[in-house]
C-alpha cells in the first residue's frame, strides 16, 4: 500500500517536472535566449524525467 503510494507520488514528480522543462524551454526559446547546448541539455533531461516515470508506472503493475 505505501509502496503504490510512493510509486504515484515519483509518477506525478516526474510528470511534472519533464513538462516543466518543455516549458521552461519554450519560454527561452522566445525570448530568443536559448541556444544549442540548451536544447541537448532540455531534451536529455526531458528524456530522463519521462523515462523514469514510466519506470514507475511500471512498477506499479508489479
């Protein structure tokens, strides 16, 4: 029980924070402050953050 609770609460922070990133990114973008190095580091980060929430999403079914 605790353990689906956890594993909900990293789902939603994960969530969060990879549409926090996306739109962190946007806003650089128009302000036209972002760069190439930006945008790896955005996307990688994003690419982490999704993956670990799937990681426990999955985790949830076990």
């Amino acid at each position: 029980m605790i353990n689906t609770i956890i594993n909900v609460i990293f789902l939603i922070v994960f969530i969060a924070a990879a549409v926090s990133v996306t739109y962190e990114y946007r806003i650089m973008k128009k302000r036209g402050t972002a760069n190439r190095v930006q945008f790896i580091f955005y996307v990688s980060a994003m690419i982490i953050y999704v993956g670990l929430a799937i990681t426990a999403l999955l985790s949830l079914f076990q």
